[in-house]
C-alpha cells in the first residue's frame, strides 16, 4: 500500500512545510498553511507505464514559428506586450483589488470584438448581470460571450471544442482542478492554470488570466504559475494614474511600461506620460531634480526629490521611496566621502514623485544633485535635465539609450541635459560627479 504524507503549502507564497504552522516563515501571512495529502510513489511490484521513445527534432526540420500577433487595438497595452496579443499564448495580470484589472479587459475584449474575434469572458468572481452593467458602461460590444464556469476541465474541453480567439479568465483564484478543490488553494491555482495553459497553446487562443496580489504585492499562489504563462503584467497605482508594467515576456522585452488614467468611461491611455509626471511639480524648490529615467525603451522625465533635516536620533534615519535603498546608500556614501558633504547628522528622504518604482540605474545623478540641493539649499535651475550612473570614485558612469532621453528632454520644458558624454550628441558632458555639480549651478 502507498504511503500517504501530508505537506503544508502557503496560500500566499507557496511556502511548502512537513509541520502545520500559523505564520508562514517566508511571506509572515497568519493562517495561510492549508494541509494537501499526497501519496508517495508506488512499490517496485507495482505496474509501471510503459516507456515510449523519445521524439527528437532538429532546428532546421521544425515550420517558421514567428510569433502571430493580433493588435490590441489600445497603443499603450500593444507597447507593454511587444506589439500585441500572440496566438497560442498566455497572459497573467496581477493587481491590487479596484485597481482596474476588469476595466481593462473588458475595453481590450471589446477591441478584439470590433475587429472581429469571438471573444469569451469567464466570470468566477462577479455575477453575469454584474459584468453587464460594467461591460455597458464602458461601451463593450453585446457580442461578448460570458460564463461563470470554474471547473478548469470543463472550460478546456470548451476551449478545444469552440476555439475563442480571446479568452479572459477573472479570476485564476476561482478556478478548481478537482471535483473535491477548493477555489484559491495552492493546489487548484497550479492544476487550473496548468489546464488552461495546454488547451488555450493546442488550440492557438491568447488566454489572459487575472491574479491576485499578497499583502507585499506579490502575484499569489504558487511561483510555477508565473512560470507557466508565457507574460506576467503588473498593474500599479501611481499618482492617481495605472501603471502597466511587463514583469516577463516571452515574446518581447520585459520592463516594458504603459500609462492609464481612469476616468468613468474606463481605462484612457496617457501619450505623454513625462507632462502628466510633471505636472504638480514646484519651481525654485531645494531637493528637487528632473532625471531623463529610462523604463523598458520608453524615456520618461519625472521628479526625485529630497530632503535633509537634522536628525533627533544617534543614527540618522534614511527613508526611500520608488528607489532601490541601497543604491541611494552609495550615492550618500559617496557624497560624503569624495564631495565632503556633511550628512552624518541629518536625516535624508529620498522620494521619487508620483509614487513611480524605478529601477534605472541612471537616477543616481539625479539623487545626488537632490541631496545636494536639500543640503546646501540651492534650487537647481529651471530647464534642467540630468541623467547618469554614479561610480564608488564619483565618477558618472554611461546610461542605456542616453540618445532617446536627450530627445525626450529636448521635446520638453528641459532642453538642457547633464550627463556622460556620447559622441555626437548636444549636451553638456560631464566626467565626475564633482563636474556635474559645477555644470549645473555653472
């Protein structure tokens, strides 16, 4: 007889542990260790499944598989996908709770409706009647098929039988794999998705799964989820504006930004996200510099600001936001070594405006010259734009497509850009961190 184990797996991370424990140890969520029984592997008297040979194919035999893509009809999520919805591949879409997620989709069904492809939309968290009144608010097309099936089996025999174009799934949470699962168990995200993904790559339909977050906005469930979708979007709030960012693609780069604004009548695409950034930024305020920021291949000009005060504590505090905070580390460390400014009793924030995350690594200009300004408070001047890597001897250091961010500062209020040099390229040239300052309060 087989052996039968019980294994503890976290709802929220899929922490897996062979003792019940009421705190996860990686994720810290309370309550979220649900038991799942398996039964280990059969004895050697047992039947074993006959071995078939393996089918091995060289790259020169196999057809042309260049991705077939299908436009989605709105230009910022085409940008963030790499040009548009592909055949046979899916799509996860995580998000906080109201952020969106099914405004979005909807517009993006009723796009793919207007150019002619069935389009199926599997509500597991909202009734039908609820989805209707959504759908016509915002104006989606009546040929929009609706079903409130979350048998994972049963949807990919439809699938396999019907062939939909454009599947959307809302949610991956209510999808059950087994007749005795429970809906948003670690068990039943994995088998759903799983099932899912196989029907919708057999049959060539783009398949879009809606997820939830974790409490530290993690996509939740298992991490072979995120493995099993060909593109992982993530959906953010920043500065009353949506963020659509591409966590993973398959078929295009990822990092990839796009810019929302919602309004009543759904998700409206921001074209010039560096004025709508900018908006609300102060003029001739200390700590405040512009940086030609670069997400995926998309230049962007927002604000990083800061601020120095002198610290009531025996260690100073550090306080980031939207900025990796130990690279802001460096940038102090190297302010107050090779610049011999004075920042051991102060207290610093660092704060990138609008509530933007940013992972270039061309900001560190930008937080220097902040930090500086705050410190010595002297605004930096109007029209100012500046862009660069920091080096531990303060040296600046060269950025990615510092030719497309000189022309975005140049399509905008800041025509004068600091930073390393480039062959070829208008802007003032600077060296060290030493000459940046010099050239900016020049």
């Amino acid at each position: 007889m087989a052996k039968v184990s019980t294994t503890y797996i976290c709802n929220e991370c899929g922490t897996q542990s062979p003792v019940k424990m009421g705190k996860c140890p990686r994720c810290g969520a309370w309550g979220s260790m649900e038991a799942q029984v398996a039964q280990a592997a059969p004895g050697r008297t047992a039947a074993r499944r006959p071995v078939t040979p393996v089918v091995v194919e060289t790259l020169s035999s196999l057809a042309d598989t260049a991705a077939q893509r299908v436009g989605s009809g709105i230009a910022e999520v085409d940008r963030v996908l790499g040009g548009g919805w592909v055949a046979g591949a899916v799509t996860l879409l995580a998000g906080e709770p109201g952020i969106g997620k099914s405004t979005l989709l909807l517009q993006l069904a009723h796009e793919m409706l207007a150019q002619g492809h069935t389009t199926l939309y599997v509500a597991g968290e909202e009734s039908l009647s609820q989805v209707k009144m959504r759908a016509e608010r915002l104006g989606v097309a009546s040929r929009l098929e609706l079903t409130r099936e979350t048998d994972a089996r049963t949807l990919a025999e439809h699938f396999r039988a019907f062939r939909p174009p454009f599947i959307i799934v809302d949610s991956v949470q209510t999808l059950v794999a087994d007749d005795d699962g429970t809906p948003g168990t670690v068990t039943q995200v994995r088998d759903g998705t799983a099932l899912l993904t196989q029907a919708a790559k057999e049959v060539g339909s783009a398949l879009v799964l809606i997820g939830h977050v974790t409490k530290q906005g993690q996509v939740a469930g298992p991490k072979v989820v995120e493995h099993m979708v060909d593109t992982t979007l993530a959906l953010e709030s920043a500065s009353g504006f949506r963020v659509l960012r591409t966590m993973k693609n398959r078929f295009g780069p990822a990092g990839e930004m796009g810019v929302f604004e919602m309004t009543t009548g759904g998700m409206r695409p921001v074209s010039n996200p560096s004025e709508a950034f900018l908006a609300e930024r102060p003029r001739g305020v200390a700590g405040s510099a512009i940086v030609a920021a670069l997400e995926g291949q998309r230049p962007l000009l927002l604000e990083v600001q800061a601020l120095a005060a002198k610290s009531p504590y025996a260690s100073p505090r550090r306080t980031v936001q939207g900025l990796d905070p130990r690279r802001v580390d460096v940038v102090l460390a190297v302010l107050e070594r090779r610049l011999e400014l004075p920042l051991a009793g102060l207290d610093v924030y660092v704060n990138v405006a609008g509530g933007l995350r940013l992972t270039d690594p061309g900001t560190d200009l930008a937080v220097a010259l902040s930090v500086y300004s705050a410190v010595t408070n002297r605004p930096i001047p109007e029209g100012t734009a500046v862009v660069g890597e920091v080096g531990l001897a303060g040296e600046l250091r060269s950025v990615a497509q510092l030719e497309r961010r000189i022309q975005e500062a140049g399509r905008t209020e800041f025509p004068r850009l600091v930073g390393p040099p480039l062959a070829g390229s208008k802007h003032v040239t600077v060296r060290t961190l030493a000459e940046a300052i010099a050239a900016v309060w020049a």
